[in-house]
C-alpha cells in the first residue's frame, strides 16, 4: 500500500479504530504504517497483535533517512507524540539529535549498580572501610531498585520521590554476628552479646574460640522508621555515587557519567536546620570545672579536643611521632584525615601544656593509649562526656560541638575564616561559616559599631538616636490665647509671650530702638 494511502488525519477515534493486519503466513505478526497528515514524519505502526506505536520519520542534513519511536498508544497521548515530533525534527534539522547514535549509547551506558560497584571498590582500595561497610547495607535496604536502571534513567523527579518514601520505610544497623554451618548446609547465627563497648565483644568473641564459627556484620532492623537525618544521609551517598561517576576516569579515558547530578536540586530535610551549638558563655564556667572532675586521661583528651578543634578521630588517633611541640604544630597524616590531604594544625599554649605533661610520663606511641583497646587507642569517650556534661547540667552538648566551639570563638577573635578553615583541615571556606556560629555578645558589639556609625552621619549623640528631636511646646499657643483674653498687663522683668509675639524684629525692631534713642536725647537737651 503506498504511503499517501496511508496519510489520514490523525484522531482519536480513528486510531482506536484502526483495522489490523492480518497475520503473516507462517504465523509471524505483520506491520502496517499510517502517516499523520497535521504533523509531517509523525506515524502510527499497527501490528496484528493489535500494538499500535508511534515513530517519527524524517531526514538528516545528509538526506540520510531516520526513524525513531515515541510511545506506545494509549500510554501516550496524541498531543504529546505530535509535540515530541515536532521537537525531534527540529532537533534532527540542528544536527543535535540522531536515533540511532542516541540508542546505542544508551546500550552502552552504565548502569547504577555497575556504577555502585565501581566506586565500592574504590572506597576499599582507599581505606574507607567504614564507609563501605555502612554503604553496602544501605545498597541492599534502600538503592536495589535502582540497580538496573541506566544512569540517564535516574531523573531528578525519581530522586525527589525516593527521597520522599524513604520517611515510611524501616531504619536498619549494622550488628555482629557469628555464623557458621549446621549439618544440613544451612547457615546458624549466633549474635554477640550487646552488653559493653564494641571492643569488649570482640574481646569476647576471641576468648571464646568457637570453632568453625565466622564472624559477620550484618543489617538487622530497628524497628523505627527511617528519621529525616538519615534520608538526607543516604540521599548524599546517591548524590556522592553521581559525583564519583563524574570525576573519575575509565579504561577509554572518558568519566564513567558525563550527565548532571540528579541530586543537585533535590532539597534536604534538615536545610536550614544545621547544627549551631555551641558552649555558652553562662555554661562555660560548668563545663569547665567537671571536666576537670574527670579521670586525667579523658579530661586532658577533652581539652585537646576543645583546644585543637579537631576532629573526634584524629585526637583519639594521635601519636607522639606526629607532635612537634617546640614548633606547637601537629602534623596528621593524610590517611587519616577526612578529605585524605595531610595538614598542619596548631598547638595552643593549654594544649602544649598538656601534651607535654602527659609526655612526661607516656609509655605507648599513642597520645592517649588504652590498653583495652585492639587498636591501642581510646575508643569511646561516650560514658565519660555524659558523666561530664550531666554533671554541669549542660543539655544537647556534643562532642563534636567542641569543635565548632572553637572556630566560633576564633571567629569572633577576628581571625580570618582562610586562617580558621585552615587549621580545622577545611578546604572549602564555606565550611568554616557552616561552623562559625557567632554570640549574643558579638553580635551586639557589632551592632553598637554600626549605631555609632549611624551617630556620625547624624551629628549626633549615640544616647540621642533614639529620641525624637525637641519640638515647639504644643500648649503654647492656648496659653497665648489666654492671656489676649484677660488683655495686657504690666509686669517687671521678662516679657510674656504675648508682649514678645507683638515686639517687632530684625530690621524694624533696629528702627525702632534708633528711634527710640533719638527721642530721648532730644527730650533730654535743652531749648
């Protein structure tokens, strides 16, 4: 059948009706096109099966032919397949868009589970075990669906949804667990007592030397539903997987994602909402004094903490060999700082004073050594900084709030936020303000600036800014009236306000004092 037999005006009842074709003789479906006389290359392919699909036609710059599909009828509508025609042609005519080239690199892209693996992989290989670990039960809690999907296919309005749901599903954690193998090939959990710090149920997993029995981390539910924090946590990770995908480079030297980030424009939870604690001047006094109650190695590693304003790990993590106290610099190595870059911190005098006390008497490579610990290091100061902080009655206090204690007090100090940022290892400078959380004090000293600013411009003083300026006596005009009422009277001394309304002034008032003086010196001379 020729095409111009086949070009009708596309409706919809006419596309519900149209006839299908028979089948072909060994069985197989047979095709049939229809060309749409509004939209030139629009077409509706019908099958014996009765599927009925829409497909762009059309030609490149070349003359090359092209054909593309657009949606399935019914699924789509037919405004939308004539808009989505008219927006390929004008693509194709542009030379930005090509069917085929457009599939096959679809074909070709990878999907988010490939992508997931990769950066797996790379977080091991860099040491962020931690990380890894935690993100491999969130791939299979809450990013499985989106395993198969191509990268192109994770749109923003997916993302923004996902983000939306996860509030409704459960929180899960990680939990130790000893496995091993019963007799019928089955696997048989045995959990590790919960009781005691993390270092002490390793300590008694070792003592119990259970043979044939493997060591597990593995995802058990809470039975809470995910809390807001927690989705704009894993909404990073998807957002940080993008970014990996982004800036890093494959076999072809190209990045295995050239797209946008997905997570870019999707608005947390908690925006708006960052944590701006701090000690207060009023709590200081408390929290000094029962921090000082304390055992001498949690009180000298909370004030390192506090006069330092480093990070929770790296002071618990802090070794002799890395101190230079008679230059007061700390040097951290980068594989166990955040952004993985070594940096120097400086010492102040309190915290010199103390690390060099404690040096005094150290017998371990660690600043603050616990022999408990597999690691050989203070593990969980969290009993100790609730002892501290219940004791001062101090509320929602953390340990990490030290640290933004610090660069808030360094702030106000008027230290630069590059010099600031510097020495809390930050490399964005934007960081730094996130953690400057400035007083009531300050921010009335600057405010008091600001007025006496206000004061010289004005040419007046601070006190006066606030008061309106002096204005005429509002009953004085009533008392004038009062007394033209009860008519003149002669009075010693002061003029009334009536006798000085009525007194002449400037250049008649001199007239009048001249004329005055005249009169009298020739009444006073004589005949």
């Amino acid at each position: 059948m020729a095409r111009s037999e086949n070009t009708i005006r596309f409706t919809g009842p006419r596309l519900d009706g149209l006839p299908l074709p028979s089948r072909k003789s060994d069985g197989s479906a047979d095709y049939i096109s229809y060309y749409d006389q509004v939209q030139r290359g629009l077409g509706i392919r019908v099958s014996s099966e009765g599927r009925k699909s829409f497909f762009l036609r059309t030609r490149d710059g070349k003359g090359k032919p092209l054909q593309t599909r657009i949606g399935v009828w019914g699924r789509v509508t037919l405004d939308f397949a004539r808009d989505e025609a008219r927006r390929l042609e004008s693509e194709v005519v542009a030379n930005q868009f090509n069917p085929g080239t457009t599939r096959r690199t679809q074909r070709a892209e990878m999907t988010f589970g490939e992508l997931w693996k990769l950066r797996q992989a790379a977080l091991i290989k860099g040491g962020q075990l931690t990380t890894a670990y935690a993100e491999a039960i969130y791939w299979d809690k809450y990013f499985l669906p989106w395993a198969d999907l191509k990268l192109s296919e994770i749109t923003q309005g997916k993302v923004k949804k996902w983000h939306q749901d996860l509030l409704e599903m459960e929180m899960y954690h990680q939990t130790p667990t000893w496995f091993r193998k019963d007799g019928r090939g089955n696997w048989e959990a045995m959990k590790v007592p919960k009781s005691g710090p993390r270092e002490d149920r390793r300590e008694w997993a070792n003592r119990a030397k259970l043979p044939n029995w493997e060591l597990r981390k593995v995802s058990a539910g809470t039975g809470k539903l995910v809390s807001k924090p927690h989705a704009d946590k894993l909404l990073g990770t998807l957002s940080a997987t993008f970014g990996f995908g982004r800036g890093t480079v494959g076999e072809d030297e190209k990045p295995y994602w050239t797209g946008a980030n997905p997570c870019e424009f999707v608005s947390k939870y908690s925006e708006g909402g960052k944590r701006t604690r701090v000690i207060e001047k009023e709590e200081a006094p408390k929290f000094f004094a029962n921090v000082d109650k304390l055992p001498e190695l949690w009180r000298d590693y909370f004030y390192v903490l506090l006069y330092t304003g480093a990070r929770s790990g790296n002071v618990k993590a802090m070794k002799w060999e890395h101190l230079l106290l008679e230059s007061q610099v700390w040097r951290i190595p980068a594989d166990e700082t955040k952004t993985k870059k070594e940096y120097r911190a400086s010492l102040s005098t309190p915290a010199i004073e103390i690390l060099k006390r404690r040096q005094q008497v150290a017998t371990s490579d660690w600043v603050f050594p616990s022999p408990r610990s597999k690691s050989g290091h203070i593990i969980t100061p969290d009993k100790q900084w609730a002892t501290a902080i219940s004791a001062a009655r101090i509320t929602n206090l953390t340990r990490h709030d030290l640290r933004h204690t610090l660069i808030t007090w360094a702030r106000e100090n008027r230290h630069s936020a590059k010099t600031v940022g510097n020495q809390a290892g930050h490399t964005n400078v934007k960081t730094t303000d996130d953690y400057t959380h400035f007083s009531d004090e300050a921010k009335l000293a600057a405010m008091e600036s600001a007025a006496e600013r206000a004061a010289i411009y004005a040419k007046r003083p601070v006190k006066e800014l606030g008061n309106p300026p002096p204005t005429r006596d509002p009953g004085r005009r009533a008392r004038v009236q009062r007394q033209q009422d009860a008519g003149p009277k002669k009075r010693q001394g002061r003029a009334t306000d009536t006798e000085r309304d009525h007194q002449p002034s400037g250049k008649a008032a001199s007239a009048a004092r001249r004329g005055s003086a005249a009169r009298a010196k020739s009444a006073g001379s004589p005949r």
